[in-house]
C-alpha cells in the first residue's frame, strides 16, 4: 500500500519548501498556509493591489520565482505563528512579523539588498483565502496540491545513471511502496488520505527550475528535456484538488 514519506509546504510561492509531519487540507483550497504570500516582479503599486486580490490576473511573470530569478534557490523562508524569516543556509537574514505591514517593506528591501537580480520595486502580498498558486492563473487547475512518486524519481535517476535529488520538484506530498510512475494511472479518479478524499486532477508539467541542484543557483542538468527524452512527456507527479477538509501526516496510507 503506498503511503505518505514526506510533507512540504511552500510558504512563497514559487520559492523555498518547508517541512512539515503533518498538513491541515482545506477543501477547494488546498494545504493551509501553503502559498499564501508571493513577492511581485517587475509590478507597480497599483497593479501589485490587483495581483493581490484578483487571481485570474494573476500570471508567473509577474511574480519571483526561481525560474525567472534562480539566485533566491540559495535561500530559504520559514512561515511560524505568522511570523516569516528568511535564511541563507541555516542563518537568519531577517524575520518580520506578517501582521505588521510595514515589516513588509523591510523584508523586500532586505531581498534587493541581498541579491542584485532582484530591482525595484518589489512587493510582498499576502492572501489566505486566494492563495498564489502556481496554476492559479488556469481556470483548468485552480488550487492545487501537488503529489509525487518517489520511485518515479529513484527510476528516473536509475535510466540517467545519476541521483536526481527529490527537492528539484518540490512537491507537497511524496509516496513510497509504489510502482514508478503508477500515479499518471490515477488521473480522472478520486484519492484518499485519511478520510481526506482528493480529486486527481492533471500531469505536472516541468519547467527550468528543476535544472537547480538544491540550494545552489547552479543549474547542473536540462531536466525537462531529460524526462522528455526517456518517456516521452516532460511530467512528473500529479495535482491533487482537495475535495474535503480534514487532516493527513507522514506515514498515512494512499487509497485509489
């Protein structure tokens, strides 16, 4: 029986992963507290306000992420009792409380000063209820949860005859006790966790930010094109969308 080996959550979207035993699920929205703050690219005040509050004008440029700016993987945010903090390996840089908006400003210009990729102006937009998914600007795959195969990576690894780390994907829900790639079977059809039911919804495309080694800026491999090359797609796991509120943890078993 497959079963749950880790547990992430993203705090920023499109940046660093965090850790977790254990996720609240949130029907129609997905993990609680997973992207509910991004920092904006390239956005003015005006249209920052916007992004902030309307998610279908939301689109991946207009916000950091590590495929338009590959530096921040060297980094890392920690998301607890609302309070941010931003590392560099295991040291502090900054911590701001989320409740006090003008600690806001201090966090984006600690980024600008830290990393010279980064212009003015920049702006840090916080939305628990419409969080910054990656697929939010889809109305195909609104929010999501993503779910994947540890197998499908040890046997991808296996055919490229190097490790290919696991965080490169940067998935909320890893499985083990599983066939390689047996959950590109489960899309259409409806899986359970703990009582928790979610729908399968679609393949996760990969993009360039998977060609990162972990927390480095180095890009050490063309992965998608690699994943293209071998089975003919350029996937890896599967979005869920959560169906039920409710909880799961490591070790839970996977039912389809």
């Amino acid at each position: 029986m497959p079963f749950i080996s880790k547990l992430f959550f993203s705090p920023v979207k499109s940046l660093s992963f965090q850790s977790t035993t254990k996720c609240e699920i949130v029907k129609n929205i997905g993990i609680k507290h997973d992207r509910v703050i991004a920092f904006t690219r390239n956005a003015d005040l005006e249209f920052s306000t916007v992004l902030k509050k309307d998610s279908s004008s939301r689109n991946h440029k207009d916000f950091l992420s590590l495929k338009n700016t590959p530096s921040l993987n060297k980094y890392s945010f920690y998301l607890k009792n609302n309070k941010l903090t931003l590392f560099s390996n295991k040291t502090e840089i900054i911590q701001i409380d989320l409740d006090n908006t003008n600690e806001h400003d201090l966090l984006c210009q600690k980024l600008i000063d830290v990393e010279e990729t980064i212009k003015e102006p920049t702006y840090l937009l916080q939305n628990k209820e419409f969080p910054f998914f990656d697929t939010t600007h889809s109305k195909e795959t609104h929010n999501t949860i993503s779910l994947i195969n540890m197998n499908s990576i040890k046997d991808l690894s296996s055919k490229l005859g190097s490790e290919i780390e696991y965080q490169r994907f940067r998935g909320n829900i890893y499985i083990d006790n599983i066939d390689p790639w047996k959950e590109r079977d489960w899309i259409g059809r409806t899986l359970k966790i703990n009582d928790v039911e979610f729908a399968v919804d679609t393949h996760i495309p990969r993009c360039i930010a998977t060609n990162l080694k972990p927390k480095t800026d180095i890009s050490t491999i063309n992965l998608p094109l690699e994943i293209k090359k071998i089975y003919n797609h350029s996937d890896m796991g599967v979005y869920l969308k959560a169906k039920r509120n409710g909880i799961i943890q490591e070790n839970d078993e996977v039912f389809i």
